[in-house]
C-alpha cells in the first residue's frame, strides 16, 4: 500500500500542475503523445503479442482476445484517438452561470479539474491510451490499473506516453500505471478524487461494493433489440446483425432479441439462420426453438447476461407492453431499441425504456463517444448521478462557484 500511496501523491503533484496548464500546451502534450505511441509501435506490438501468446497458452479465446489484441491498425487508430482530443473544446475554465445577487455578490460556477481520476479496467490496451489523453485534457492526473492479461501492453503504452510528457517538460506522473491488485487502489481515498471502472460486471460491482473511494459506474451492457409488429423486416435484420455480430465483444453490442409475435413466424427463420451464418449461438424460448433451427433452450440467468460473445438470447413476446417489462426486468440500463415504423410506439419504447441510450430503428453500437461526435471517451455511465451514457470530457470535470464581493459581510 505504501508504493500506492506515495504513486497517489505523485499524481496530486502533477495534477497541481495539469489545473493551471494551456490549452495549447495541453494540446501539444496530447500530439506529442500520440507520435510517441507510433514511434514506439514496435516494441508495443511485441508486448501485445506476448500478452496474446500467453492468454491463448492459458485457455482464453473468443472476444477476449479480439479485445486484447492490438494491430498497427488499432495502434494507429489509438494515436488518433489522441490527436482527436486535441480538437475538442477545452471544457476546463468554462463558465456555466453568472449573477448579481441584491446584495451585490456576483457569483458564477465554473467548470475545473476533478484532480486525480483512477481507471480500472480489463483486457483492451486503448483504454489505456484513450483514458490517459481524456483525463490530461480535462486538466487531471490518472492512475491506470490495467487487467493481468494486457499488462506488458499496457506497461509498454504507458512507458510510451510517459516518455512524450518528460520530452514536453511535464510531469511523467501525469500518468501512471499501478503495478499490484486493484483492490489496494479501491482505497486510496485521500489521493484518488474519483475511480472508474470499466469492464464487466465482476470487476464493476466489486469496485462499487469495496471502493472506499467515490465511483462512477461504467456499463455492464446487457442490450435489447425489440422488433415491433410493425417493423420493416429487412430493416430490422441489418439492425440485429449489426448490434450483435459487428464486434460483439464490446458493452453496446445486442445481446438479447425480443420479437412481436406476430411477425415471429416469418422473421425469426430468417434473422436465425442469418445469426447462425455469423456463427453466433442462440439461446431462445420454447416459442424460439420452434422456429429457429438449432436454437438451444434458453435459460433465466440467460435473460440477464451480457455475453461479449457470439451468443444471443432470443424471445417471442405477445406485444410491446411485454417487450418493455422483459427488458425493465433485464436490462442494465446501458442501450436499447426498437424497431418499429409505429410512431406511437416509437414514442412509448423512449418515454417508458429507461437507459442511458434508447434508440428507434438503428443499432445499439452507436453508444459510444466518438460516434456521438464526443471524442474517445472513458466508457458508458449507467448510473444516473453526474454522468449518464457516454463520459466524455465535460463528464470528467467537475464545477466549483466563484463569488466576486466588495466588502460584503453577512449580517
């Protein structure tokens, strides 16, 4: 603990020194950074194939390893990542409200740094690089906690980004990555002003449950594609497709279809042997098996979980009344939608489907940051205190109020 402890105070050193800094400089720090990881593509390559090697040696295999494996592609699309975040308006110093109170106190609230944010996440190595340009440009050191799987990756993305900060003549504490469990970093309170963590729902919900420092909840996604009596069905099979097979490793993917009975007979025939082409398992209801060729039973743990793999649960249900008590049951707040050409139903499934993202007629792999045209961004919010879907960079600051007086005193 101690090691993390003196890691704390080295990042609250170098947050000191990322509140106050420019813009511009904050923005060459962030290219600076993102030349740094391609000059070091190399040796980054290597690592991750080293982490690869040895996830593979070990058993793991699926969308594990699609999320652990990095190419000079993703390399690249990292170090852009990074170079996008220094395009995004600066959100540290905005200025949200100002007024003249009768007491002639001007007081306004203004957006600052949270200080430093701790990361916990899983097997995908640009998280590392995302987290780290996002926290540096909303003006906050970060400590990165990294799953074992990736580490020689994350290790050698960190070293990379550490080295573009020493050359800037900026604090390499800026970041950093913590070398032991995760669960000495859940109570670094005192140092830590917020943690995040981003992986599934083990690693969510045993942050939350053991933190003793405040959390942010990113999502656990177990998401919803319903297809409405009235659906285009040649619509909705590219929709469902997409949201399930597209990269299903990922927290927006469709991991449960729910289907109007009265277009089940035509459309589950065709969207199951369309899934099973892509070879993805599908776990359905009695009415589901009937219908759908090598469809496996489904159980109800099946109902509530996100699979990040080619699996599907799949359900027939009476209209949308039951469509929206199955996914209110099951969903985990995180993306859901509807396909539909029913406008009062569209209407319905936005008002009455409570997630951080509800969509008509498109997939849920658009809830991300980038897609909404916000950047990288950490992950997606469930929770619905401070920051809700996508947690870009006005997510990752905090406000504070600024009274201007001229001798008031209160009487």
């Amino acid at each position: 603990m101690s090691s993390l402890i003196e890691m704390g105070q080295k990042a609250k050193d170098a947050a000191v020194v990322l509140a106050t800094l420019s813009t511009p400089a904050k923005n060459k720090a962030l290219l600076a950074s993102a030349d740094a990881l391609l000059a070091a593509k190399a040796e980054i390559l290597a690592k991750n194939k080293a982490d690869v090697d040895a996830a593979v040696e070990a058993g793991i295999k699926g969308a594990f390893i699609d999320r652990l494996t990095l190419t000079e592609a993703r390399l690249a699309d990292m170090a852009e990542g990074l170079r996008q975040v220094a395009k995004l308006d600066d959100p540290v110093g905005e200025v949200l409200s100002m007024k003249t109170l009768d007491n002639g106190l001007v007081i306004g609230q203004k957006r600052v740094p949270m200080g430093v944010i701790g990361i916990i996440f899983e097997a995908r190595p640009n998280v590392a690089a995302d987290a780290f340009g996002l926290c540096l440009k909303a003006g906050s050191a970060v400590i990165l906690r990294g799953g074992k799987e990736a580490f020689q990756t994350n290790r050698a993305v960190i070293s990379a980004l550490r080295g573009a900060l020493a050359a800037e003549g900026l604090p390499e504490d800026c970041v950093q990555m913590v070398p032991d469990t995760a669960n000495e970093m859940m109570r670094l309170s005192g140092y830590l002003d917020v943690l995040i963590p981003r992986g599934g729902a083990g690693l969510i919900n045993s942050v939350v449950q053991n933190s003793t420092v405040p959390v942010i909840q990113t999502g656990v996604g177990n998401c919803h594609v319903y297809v409405d009596e009235s659906a285009d069905l040649e619509k909705a099979a590219r929709i469902v497709i997409n949201a399930k097979t597209q990269r299903p490793g990922v927290c927006n993917a469709c991991e449960s279809l729910l289907v109007h009975e009265a277009i089940a007979e035509k459309f589950m025939p065709e969207i199951g042997k369309a899934l099973q082409e892509r070879k993805v398992e599908i776990r359905g209801d009695e009415a589901t098996q009937g219908l759908v060729s090598g469809a496996v039973p489904a159980t109800e743990e099946d109902w509530a979980t996100e699979y990040a793999d080619y699996i599907i649960s799949a359900r027939v249900v009476k209209d949308i009344d039951e469509a929206i008590r199955h996914i209110r049951k099951y969903s985990t707040g995180h993306s859901e939608a509807i396909v539909t050409e029913n406008y009062t139903n569209a209407q319905r499934f936005l008002n009455e489907v409570d997630a951080a993202a509800v969509y008509v007629n498109a997939s849920t792999r658009f809830t991300d940051g980038g897609q909404f045209g916000f950047g990288a961004e950490i992950g997606i919010s469930t929770q619905k205190l401070h920051a809700r879907g996508p947690m870009g960079l006005k997510e990752l600051t905090t406000t504070k109020y600024i009274i201007y007086g001229n001798g008031q005193i209160r009487e």
